[in-house]
C-alpha cells in the first residue's frame, strides 16, 4: 500500500462494510453486547467499590495502624 489514496478508498470500503453488516445483524450484536456486559458487569461493579473504599482506608489505616508499624534500625 504505497498510495495513500488507495489506502484512505480501502479503509472507506471496509468502513462501509463493517457498518452494513452491523445494521442488517444489529439484533445479534446487541445481543453478543448485552452478553457482555453481563459477564463483564460484576467485575466493574467490584472496580468501582473497590475505587470508592480506597480513601476512607487509607485514612482508617493512617489513623489506627500507623502506631502499630515498628521501624527497625537495620
């Protein structure tokens, strides 16, 4: 592909394709998508807590535990 024109017509074509068969499949697309989700959903559940809890930790752990860290000489 040394011609940039015929790159920029061959990534219109397959653009163009790839948008057909998404409209005339649409109904197992979406399908494949809510699947996704699905599996995919208690993970991001679990990454947002997790994201949520990590500052009250933080300022539980600071404030209870740091007394309790010991610092060696070695």
């Amino acid at each position: 592909m040394k011609n940039p024109k015929i790159k920029n017509i061959m990534l219109v074509i397959l653009y163009t394709t790839l948008l057909i068969f998404f409209f005339i499949h649409i109904s197992d697309v979406l399908r494949i998508l809510d699947f996704v989700f699905k599996v995919l959903a208690p993970i991001l559940y679990g990454l947002v807590i997790a994201y949520l809890l990590n500052y009250p930790y933080k300022v539980f752990y600071d404030h209870h535990f740091n007394k309790m860290v010991t610092k060696h000489s070695w």
